[in-house]
C-alpha cells in the first residue's frame, strides 16, 4: 500500500472534528491553488471517520443514544454481554471501514486521515471491559492484530475530561438536534478519566507513532499546531508517494 494512514485520537469533546473540518478546509483551499505551495500540494486526500456511516455505524449511533439496556433489567452477565456486543459492533464497523474506504484509498496512494480508528478501540472499550475481559486494552489490541491496518502516524488531542465534557454539554445546546451519545456513559467525567488515562498510555508506550497535541487552548492555536504536525509527517513520508 503507498499512501500513509494519519488517525486523530482523543476524549469526546477534545475538538478533533472542529479541527479536521478546519484542515480540510484549508486543504481544499490549495487544491484551488489560492495559497503557496507546501507538502500539502500534490497530495490528494481522503477524510474518514470511526464509527462510520455505513450500516454498523448506524446500528452503533442508535445503541450510544439509547444508552445502556441492563441499568435496570436483565439478569447475570447481562451487563458483560452489553459490554461485548458493543466492542463487536465497533470492530464490524472497523472491518467495513478497511475493506471499503482504508485500504482502497491508501492502494489509491491517498494520504487517509480519520477520525477516530482502533485506538479509540483500545481506549475506550479498555476502559468498559475492565473487571469482565483481563487485560483489556491488551486484549482488543489482539483482535486487530492479524487483519488490520496500523496507522503510519496518530495525533492524540489530549485534555482534561472536565473541560472537554463543558464542550460536550455546549455543543448540545448550540445544536440539540445533535443526540447527546450515551451521557450516562461516554461522557460522564470518570469514566472519560479512564479512557484519556488509556490514550496517555498508548503514546508512551509508541512514542514514534503518536504525537500529542495540547487541545486546552484556542481553536486557531490547536489548529497551527496540527498543522505543523500534519507538515512533519508529510515531509517525512514524502518517499511514500
Ligand atoms: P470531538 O470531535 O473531539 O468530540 P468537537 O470538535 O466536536 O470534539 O468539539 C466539541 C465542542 O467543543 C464543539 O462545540 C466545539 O465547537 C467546541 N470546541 C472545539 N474546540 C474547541 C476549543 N479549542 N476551544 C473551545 N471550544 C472548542
Ligand atoms: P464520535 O462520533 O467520534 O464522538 P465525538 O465526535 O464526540 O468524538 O464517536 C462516538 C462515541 O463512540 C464516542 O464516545 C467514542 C466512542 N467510540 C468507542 O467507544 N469505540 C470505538 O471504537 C469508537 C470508534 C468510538
């Protein structure tokens, strides 16, 4: 495969998607060829998400906004097997995103950047399979070793949960229609300790594959600095094209 695989990473609310809008933006400004020429130029791109649109994603959309069906009902192991099926509803979406978006555009020489990927995986349910799977983030590691693709570079933005579950809560009033996912779990600041704690040690034990991003400060702030990472990463791969 040529192209290179760059995933943002992170906490809900620590402003992946503002950012990535933005440099898709920017991207698309010099393809009209309105800025100077950089290692962006000649480079064509392919923006990406995790979960996906696609028939898993949706089916993992509805079961975040519905939120946990064992609260209240169901009997032993009720809660572990919630717990399962949701990690195996993520990895299906993950399969359907390599077979028909990841891998075509990067065998296309694409440079592919998403929004969240297997790391999120790891992190995330690492976090709500402790005390029913050991080893969590080590055993979802396991599962997409043998198939799947590793990214070549990953940009973690990293925050304090507080504050990005105040983000959280302003992006629901700024736009309501927008279904709060699961704030009884995902966003609840404890639970997103785990999964930032999760992320932090993903990076130091890669630290050749992950780059941090400080994502407390402003938008334009994160943004500079994003793409100055983004730059980095082009030069450095710039044989892969
Ligand atoms: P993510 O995709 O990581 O969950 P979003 O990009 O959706 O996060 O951002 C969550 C909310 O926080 C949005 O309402 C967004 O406008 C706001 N936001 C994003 N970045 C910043 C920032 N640097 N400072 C303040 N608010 C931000
Ligand atoms: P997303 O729509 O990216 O949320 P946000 O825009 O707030 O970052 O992801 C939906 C939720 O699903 C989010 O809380 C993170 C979670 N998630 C997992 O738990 N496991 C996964 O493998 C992925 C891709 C997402």
């Amino acid at each position: 495969m040529r192209g290179i695989l760059i995933t943002f990473e992170g906490i809900d609310g620590s402003g992946k998607s503002t950012t990535i809008a933005e440099i898709a933006r920017r991207i698309g400004e010099e393809e009209r060829g309105d800025e100077e020429r950089t290692p962006f130029a000649g480079r064509r791109f392919h923006f990406t998400a995790e979960p996906t649109g696609g028939e898993e994603g949706r089916l993992i959309r509805e079961m975040l906004r519905k939120g946990p069906k064992t609260a209240n009902v169901g009997g032993p192991g009720a809660r572990e097997a919630e717990q399962l099926e949701e990690l195996f509803l993520f990895m299906a979406d993950h399969a359907r995103h390599l077979k028909e978006t990841v891998i075509p555009a990067l065998e296309r020489g694409r440079v592919v950047i998403s929004d969240r990927y297997s790391d999120s995986r790891i992190a995330y349910q690492g976090a709500t399979l402790r005390g029913i799977i050991p080893q969590p983030m080590k055993w979802v590691r396991e599962l997409h070793r043998p198939w799947s693709v590793v990214p070549d570079k990953t940009i973690l933005f990293s925050i304090d949960p507080a504050q990005a579950v105040l983000r959280c809560r302003s992006r629901e009033e700024v736009s309501p229609s927008r279904m709060p996912k699961s704030p009884e779990k995902f966003e609840r600041e404890a639970f997103l300790q785990e999964v930032a704690a999760n992320f932090e040690a993903m990076a130091r034990s890669e630290p050749g594959r992950f780059v941090i991003i400080d994502a407390a400060r402003s938008k334009a702030e994160i943004l500079e600095e994003t793409m100055e990472a983004l730059t980095e990463i082009l030069e450095e791969t710039k044989t892969n094209v």
